[in-house]
C-alpha cells in the first residue's frame, strides 16, 4: 500500500535538487544509472526519495551519509535484492525492472560485491572460498587452477591459500573477500562499508586494494563512514541525506566545504557552554557569560 500511494504522490523536488558532479559524461557511458528512483518500505519507512544519478565506466564513487540515509538501499537495489517503488535502475544498459527472478542469479554474476562482515565459507580455506565464486558460474578447473593463485598474488593473500578464515585478521579477510568478488573480473564492483570492521592503517591497505583493481577498469562503488579515506582519496563524492541526494561531487571531501554562514550557524548551535561562547564576556572567574557586556 505505502508502495502504490508513493507512486501516485511524488513531490516535485527540483528545486532543492543538489549540485553535480563536474562531468559530462556522453550517452551511453553510464554502467550504472538510477532514474528518478524511489524505494518505500512496508512500514512506510523512506529508503529513497527521487534518487537521480549516472556513474560511469572506469569511475570510483563514494557513497556517503549518516545511517539511514539510503546507502545500503541503493547496494540492495543494484543487486535487485530489492525493488524500487518508482523510477528505475539501469545497470550495463538493462533495466533492472526487466530482469525476472528467474534471470537474477545470472545478473549477479556480472557484479562483484564486498561486504562489511566478509561473508567467508568459514570450512574453506582462502583458495577454496576464491574458488567457489568460480564453481557457481560454471568455470573449468583449468580456469579455476590459473584464476585464484593470480587473484591471491594481486590481493597479497599468496602465502595464506591453505589458511581457514578463522586463522586470518580481520583484514586479511576482507583481502579474501575482495579476492572472490573480483576473480571473475566482473565490471562492476560494489562495497559496502568494506572498512568499517577494520583499523585505519588496514584500511588504506583495503583502499589501495580497490583502487588498484579500478585501476584495471572495473568501476567501484563504495559505500562508506570512513571520513579519513574518502579525504584521502578525493574521488568523486555521492552524498545522502534522508534518502535524498544532496550532493554530487567530483574530487569530493566526506564532508563538503561549509559557508562563513553555515559555520556560524552551526557554531551557535554547538555553545552549550558559555566557555565556549567567543561573544561572551568573561566574569571574574575568567569564565565567558552569555548577555555579558564586560560592566556591573
């Protein structure tokens, strides 16, 4: 029901509408395209309000927001573990809408994905979880036999491939992880929070990680809280807000540069201490009191 009155009642939201990137991208460059998409929860719950934006081949783009604000409904969506109430999601050319339940496990095997909590076979070992992506989509031996040592050299996991999950650190599972999302060279690569279990010197071993592997022409889309990486990086910047897209950026921070005005707004908001309060004269104590002048 929430779906079907969403349908009928979308709000016109362009004039709040958020900056783009700085790029043109020409047509049919997109490998990933959302069209005005909406996503409604049974309970009623927003994931997704009007969500319009292109990424394009060969691209690394952040996706950024507090939690809630729709990045993982847009990973689910694109691994159309969940429909949209409106609008549409174009992956490689196809509309997501068209593709049958029947067709999904096909679809997927052309998307690699990275998950926060690795989701390793933990009776495996590391060649073994590699491997497996290769055994679903049907690959030879052969093949199997000349991927996963090359995949596990570009990963640095070569001298663990008898290893279990359980024997490595955290950061080497998600080496593991990104190793089988990546075996089957797909075009697309998405990350969901592929830092968020791990400390920030691991994490920008994960993040060399993913960017080499877009260095070969695989596009990732990352969706992230780490601010320190995002800063690093300046890749292009996806910011959500409430479901809403807010901002669009090209070479972006996690957090984007504030106005004179908006800082002293939200200075203002932040004086809960009139120690704090730079326009508050200090008493005779030398503690600053707001309404003070300096006088008795």
């Amino acid at each position: 029901m929430a779906e079907r009155n969403y349908r009928r009642e979308q709000p016109n939201r362009a004039a709040t509408a958020p900056k783009r990137a700085q790029h043109h991208p020409g047509a049919g460059s997109h490998v990933i395209e959302f069209r005005g998409v909406s996503k409604v929860y049974d309970g009623g719950d927003v994931g997704l309000d009007q969500a319009t934006f292109g990424i394009d081949r060969g691209e690394f783009v952040f996706l950024v927001g507090h939690t809630g604000s729709g990045k993982s409904t847009i990973m689910r969506l694109l691994i159309k573990e969940l429909e949209a109430s409106a609008g549409s999601v174009v992956v490689a050319g196809r509309d997501l809408n068209e593709v049958t339940r029947k067709r999904v496990p096909y679809y997927r095997r052309n998307i690699g994905v990275v998950w926060q909590d690795f989701k390793l076979l933990p009776n495996r070992t590391v060649h073994d979880n590699v491997a497996y992506a290769l055994q679903v989509t049907g690959r030879s031996r052969r093949e199997i036999r000349e991927k996963v040592p090359d995949i596990l050299r570009l990963t640095g996991l070569a001298t663990k491939l008898h290893n279990y999950p359980d024997q490595l650190s955290g950061g080497e599972q998600q080496r593991v992880s990104i190793a089988r999302a990546f075996v089957n060279h797909p075009p697309l690569l998405l990350c969901d929070e592929p830092t968020g279990n791990l400390d920030p010197e691991t994490s920008i071993g994960i993040m060399q990680l993913l960017y080499r592997i877009n260095r070969t022409g695989t596009t990732v889309l990352v969706a992230t809280h780490d601010h320190a990486m995002v800063d690093k990086m300046r890749r292009r910047v996806i910011e959500l807000t409430e479901g809403r897209i807010v901002r669009d950026e090209a070479a972006g921070l996690y957090t984007r540069d504030e106005t004179t005005r908006e800082f002293a707004a939200r200075m203002r908001g932040a004086v809960a201490d009139p120690a704090l309060d730079p326009t508050a004269a200090p008493n005779s104590r030398g503690v600053r009191e707001r309404g003070r002048t300096g006088s008795n």
